[in-house]
C-alpha cells in the first residue's frame, strides 16, 4: 500500500485547505499535503528545482476555480505549457457549484483536467479519484 | 421614394396630364372650328364662282338674243324668201348679209373673248349665212368669204337650238376648239350659245350662233377659293385642273381619272346633290363640291374647290394654347407649394422625432393636423412603451444576475459552515453535554435548508438561459419521469394516468421535464394522509400551435384564496413537518410555462378532493 508522495491543493480558502486536509489525512493517502494560495503561486512552486535539479511533482492537484492573482483558468493555461518534468501527476478542478454545466464542460476541454469535482472534497470523492488513478494508494 | 416627392410627382403628373387633355380638346375644338371655318368659307368662294359664271353665260345669251332681234335677221329671212330682194325696203339678200356681218364684226371688237359669230340658215344642210370669226393668236377678225361657207346641219348645236322654241337658248357643252374639222391649236376651250330664228308663226329659218372662248371664264373659277379648283364632267373628264395636260381629254383621245383623283366628290357628280363638302383626312384638305349649269339639256359639271387646313392651322392654335399652358404652369407652381405645405409638418415631426434625447419626451409641434397629431401621440406611446420594456428587460437581466451572483457567492460560505459544522459534530460532538448537540443538529439542518434555497434561487435564475428549442414528444417525456420517480410512486401506491393528446412540440426539453417532475413529485408529495395518489396528465390542443395541459390529483387541493401565492418562489402551504419542500418547485414552473408564452393557474377539481394545475404552452419558434 504505497502512499502518494505528495498532494498539491491550490485554494485561497485558508478553510477549505484545512477541511481537504483532514480529509486526505484521514483517508491516510499521502505521505505530504502541499498548499497554494493562487495559482501564480503554485506555478512558481512546479518550477522551481531543489538543489538536486529534481521538480516537486506532486501526483495529485485539487485545483480551485475562483482565487486572487491567477485564477483556476489561468493556472490551467500555463500549466499546459510547463515542461514535462515539472508537470504532476493527475489535475483534478474543484468547481462550486455541482451544476454549472458550462464551467464543468471549460474545465474538461483542458487535455491535462483528469477529473472534476464539487467542492468540498468528501472523503467519498477522494476515494473515486484514487480508484480511478491512483488504486494502490486506497489503504 | 420620399413623401414630398410622391405628392409632388403625383400633381405634377395630375396638373401635366390635365394640361395636355386641355390642350387636346382645344385643339380639337380649334380644329373642327377651323375646319367649318375653311369649309364655309370655301362653299362662300364656289357660290361666288358659280355666280359669275352664270353671270359670265348669260350675258351671252343676251347678246344672242339682241342679236336675233337685229334688223339684218329678219331682213335677210325676207329677202330670201323674196327671191333675193327685201320687200320691205328693196334691201337685196347680200346687203343684209354684209350689215350682219357689220354687226357681228363690230361685236367681236368690242368682246375679246368671242370668237365666233354666226348665222345659219336651215336650208342647204344648214348652210351658214355669215360668219365673222378671230382667230387664236391673232387680233384680226375675218368675215369668211362666201364659197368657204359650210353646211352644218350635223353640228349638235343645229339640232340642239332648232328643237327650242322661240326666244329659248341653247348653250352647249365645253370643248376645244376645231378649225376645219382638227383641234386648233394652242387649245382654246369654247362654248357656243345660240337661239332659233325665224319669221313669227312659221317655222325656224335658221339660228344665230356665237362660240366664246371659255378661258377666261375658266381661269376666273380656277382663281375661285384660296386653294386648288377642278372642273369635271360627268363622264369624269377635267375641262379645269391645276395641271392643264389632263384637261379636255374627251378630246385628246385621254381616259378619264376624275372619279380616281376626288372619290370623295363624286356623289355631287353622279347623285346631283346640290352641295358637299368633305373632308379628306388622307391629303389634310377640305373639298368642295357644287354643280354648274351650262349645256342646255345635260347633265351640270362639278366645280371642285379644296383648301389645305393641316399645317396652315398650327399657328391659330397658339394663342388658344397660351391660356392652357398658363393654366397649367399656374398649377404646377400652386401644386408644388401645396406639396411642400402639406409635407412640412411630417418634416418638423421627424425633425422633433430626431432630436429627442434618450429620456426626453417628444416635443409635438404645434398646429399639426389631427391625423398627424394622432400619429405623433401614437409615436409618443410608442416611445414610451418601448422605454418602458427596455426598462423592464434591464431590470429582470439585472435581477437575474443579481440572483445568479448572490446564490453563486452564498454558497461558498454556506459550504464551509457545514463543513466545519460536521468536524465539530464529529470531534467535539460527543464531549457537548445537555442541549449542545442539539444545537449543532438545528445548525447543520439550517444550513442544509439554506444550501437547497440557494440553490433553487440558482436554479430558477438559469431556468431556460442558453436552453436551445427542440421537438419534445411530452408522452415520452412523461414517461421519462414516471420512470424515475417509479421508487417513490410504488412506495406510495401511486397512479398515473398520461392522457393520449399529450403532444409532441417544440420546446426546452430539461425545463419541460422539471416541469413535469415537479407537478409529479408535488401531487406524490403532498398527498391525503391514508388516500392512495392518483394523477392523470392530459392535454388538448388549442388554435395557433398552443396547447392547455391539465394535471389533476386527488390530494387536499389548495385552498381558492391561496392559489395565487403558491406560485411565487419560497411560498410553502404546508409546516416543514408535514411536507419537505424548498417552497421553490411551482415557480420553476410557472417560470417554465411564461418561457413558453404560456400561462399557469388552478382551477377546481372535478371530483371533491384534489387540485387541478392548467397550463398552456406554446410552441417555442426556431
């Protein structure tokens, strides 16, 4: 049962990070929870190389549409365009509302959204997503 | 095409065409005018031409008669029958004779135009007794010496003058002149006018006989009226025409063209009418006919007079024509300024119209006609109305953005209080004592309650935005929903009832499925404690592709006096206790049922119990 190395979470809701927190820690899934409070922020951290010229690579980003600075949308577009080994695993985009048809269909028109998701992540979706991507870490 | 062009062109279309019509008939006026004109005047111009010439003939006649009651006629009928000598006076016959030819000399002098003078005697084949003639060409008047004297007793003339009585003239037909038995030339047309002679009770001893050169007489009808003169016979023949070569043919040996050159004349000719006068349409002339008397015994000859009235009359219509045309242009200009005071206040409505400003009214100009007043009071309503529904689209865009933001952001902070209310419940949950738990349970209901208003409000608000029409068969659709609410319809017992009307039109497919899904689950909701639901779906059709459907359940029924309320949002009949609602589902419908320009109400159950939903929809157009 190999633990993920490490969960990106890219919100501005000091609240929400910590509820998705305990939410993956609970489920004991990761071995490290990284937060970002923008996406400028988080494009900056999957660029930048330790001493060792090795990028962070997170496996997993729960990616939050609505923040300050770079937005959801904006991260996705820039993201898009990061080498490939400063990309993560799997980008998963948390929208607000469950039912907003258009912002679901805009977030899985990007080749590198795996999955969406309603906010707040319950530890019923995580487990969906770890099904589907990552089934070994489902303890 | 503007206003002041279509009237301008419309008067001056009516002023040019009555202008010309004016002139028309005018002219035409002026023409038959100036054609009874010509014509009177040239029937004047042959009565005078005919007068002369009788007066002309018989002034001839008489001379022959003076000269059948001179001396020498009956002195030289005495003489003869008196073997030669006059008893009377012992005068002998060839003294007579040479004082006749005296007189005959003496007349020939003094009348230019005669050329002839005779006197025959019936005897020896009708022997001329003395002759006294000019010839043409020549001043000199002759006596014919006696041996050169002829018989002419086969002359027409003879026979002709020896058939009258007494005192009576003969004046023969017109023709050429012969010397000899030949025409002489150049031709010389004459007549002969001569009247019997004799002792008084015995028979006719003989005639006196003058032939006159009928030139004069001729050319004097030829001068007759302002334009051309014919003379014609009745055999067709000219004895007068412009071009002189085709005169006398009868005697040249020509046919006769006459009833060829002047058909329209020739009912005076043949008929013997008195007068006519005609037209010729062809040549532009008028003609006039009128037959002369000459020969004693035939048929007259035509005097034929024309005169050109086409072209000659262009310049009479003239003056006609000024007061016409000054008429016209008169109207013409009235016309115009008519046009630009009549357009003029249409202009200053539009020029009021343009300048008005987004929110201003309408400046009416003053002193407009009523109907233009009406059509500017229209326009100002119009104005207003249209102001009014920009307003109001304004307003319910804005509101409908307003509900989408304020749910779209409530639900955030919402989200999060549950949240955490759950973590407390989950950690500290147990350590609360008395009515603490409680509290957090009220708590996290309270904020369930506010995420499904929030997100009913939400809902409501994007009901049919960026919903595209399309054909909806509403029995299968029915059927859809009957299908996913099956789980609560058998937990209730339920029965559903579709109605085979039900229609199939063009509409927004998920809005008309929660339409239906919310009468449903609201009729299986709100049903009678201990009463098995029944709810029966029909629907018939209405003119102009409108249909009015009707759901009717057998449940409590809504009250008349709240029947109204239940469709506006958060409006609930019932305590939470008794029926879990968000107080939200009719005003989806009825929103529902205005996206498809229906209308939505309640009416009263046919039965004792229950409710009946109407609702019409109507078919949402491509």
């Amino acid at each position: 049962m190999p633990k993920l190395r490490e969960i990106l979470l890219v919100d501005d809701s000091d609240a929400d990070n910590y509820f998705h927190r305990r939410v993956i820690n609970k489920m004991g899934c990761a071995e490290a929870i990284t937060e970002k409070p923008h996406g400028q922020a988080a494009i900056d951290y999957l660029t930048t190389a330790n001493d060792a010229g090795v990028y962070p690579q997170p496996e997993l980003v729960f990616l939050d549409i609505n923040m300050p600075v770079m937005n959801g949308w904006d991260f996705l577009v820039a993201y898009q365009n990061l080498r490939e080994e400063q990309k993560a695993g799997v980008v998963v985009v948390m929208l607000t509302t469950s039912f907003d048809e258009q912002d679901r269909d805009r977030a899985l028109a990007f080749d590198v959204v795996s999955d969406h998701l309603g906010k707040p992540l319950r530890p019923e979706s995580l487990k969906q997503v770890l099904e589907a991507h990552f089934p070994d870490a489902i303890p | 095409m503007s206003l002041f062009a279509r009237i301008a062109a419309a008067i001056v279309s009516l002023v040019v065409l009555g202008t010309l019509l004016t002139s028309f008939v005018v002219i035409r006026i002026a023409d038959t005018e100036l054609v009874a004109a010509r014509s009177r005047d040239l029937e004047a111009a042959a009565a005078v031409a005919e007068t002369r010439f009788v007066d002309r003939v018989a002034e001839v006649k008489r001379t022959v008669t003076f000269l059948a009651g001179t001396p020498p006629i009956d002195g030289l009928i005495r003489a003869q029958s008196n073997s030669g000598v006059d008893p009377k006076d012992g005068s002998s016959d060839k003294q007579w004779r040479d004082r006749l030819a005296t007189i005959f000399r003496e007349l020939l002098e003094s009348q230019p135009y005669y050329v002839q003078a005779r006197y025959i005697g019936r005897a020896e084949g009708g022997r001329e007794l003395v002759r006294v003639e000019r010839h043409a060409g020549d001043t000199e008047i002759r006596r014919t010496p006696e041996k050169e004297l002829q018989g002419k007793a086969s002359e027409p003339y003879f026979e002709g003058t020896l058939s009258l009585s007494r005192g009576e003239l003969y004046v023969s037909p017109i023709n050429l002149n012969r010397e000899r038995g030949a025409i002489s030339v150049p031709h010389v047309p004459v007549y002969r006018v001569a009247t019997p002679v004799g002792a008084p009770g015995a028979p006719h001893f003989g005639l006196i006989i003058v032939n006159v050169d009928a030139r004069e007489t001729l050319s004097d009808l030829g001068e007759a009226g302002a334009g051309q003169a014919y003379v014609l016979r009745p055999d067709g023949h000219y004895l007068l025409h412009p071009d002189p070569t085709r005169t006398f043919g009868f005697d040249l040996g020509h046919a006769p063209t006459g009833a060829a050159d002047l058909p329209l004349v020739m009912p005076v000719v043949t008929e013997e009418l008195p007068l006519l006068t005609v037209e010729d349409e062809a040549s532009g002339r008028i003609l006039t006919a009128r037959p002369l008397f000459i020969a004693t015994g035939q048929k007259p000859v035509t005097l034929v007079l024309t005169t050109a009235y086409r072209g000659l009359s262009a310049a009479p219509r003239l003056p006609l024509l000024a007061p016409v045309l000054l008429i016209g242009a008169l109207s013409l200009a009235l016309g115009l300024f008519a046009t630009r005071w009549l357009v003029r206040p249409v202009t200053k409505l539009t020029k009021a119209v343009d300048q008005m400003t987004d929110t201003g009214g309408l400046a009416v100009p003053r002193g407009l006609a009523p109907e233009l007043q009406n059509l500017a009071e229209t326009l100002e309503h119009s104005i207003d109305a249209l102001r009014a529904r920009d307003r109001l689209e304004a307003s319910n865009r804005e509101l409908q953005q307003f509900a989408y933001l304020a749910s779209h952001d409530l639900r955030e902070p919402i989200r999060t209080i549950a949240s955490y209310l759950e973590l407390l419940d989950e950690d500290y949950g147990e350590l609360l004592e008395g009515d603490g738990q409680d509290f957090i349970r009220f708590m996290r209901s309270s904020t369930v309650r506010m995420t499904t208003l929030i997100d009913g409000l939400l809902e409501h608000a994007r009901l049919g935005s960026g919903a595209t029409a399309e054909s909806v068969d509403t029995h299968e659709l029915l059927g859809e929903v009957v299908a996913d609410l099956a789980a609560s319809i058998d937990a209730k017992e339920a029965t559903v009832f579709l109605g085979d009307e039900l229609p199939r039109l063009r509409g927004y497919r998920l809005e008309l499925r929660l339409l239906f899904q919310n009468l449903l689950s609201n009729a299986l909701k709100f049903g009678r404690e201990g009463v098995a639901p029944e709810v029966r779906f029909e629907a018939e059709a209405r003119e102009n592709r409108t249909w009015q459907f009707r759901v009717t359940d057998n449940g409590p029924g809504i009250p008349e006096d709240k029947r109204d309320r239940v469709f506006e949002i958060f409006q609930r009949l019932h305590t939470r206790e008794a029926a879990e609602g968000s107080g939200i589902g009719l005003a989806h419908c009825r929103k529902i049922v205005s996206l498809h320009r229906g209308q939505m109400w309640i009416e009263d159950p046919p039965g004792e119990h229950g409710a009946r939903f109407c609702f019409t929809l109507h078919e949402v157009e491509s």
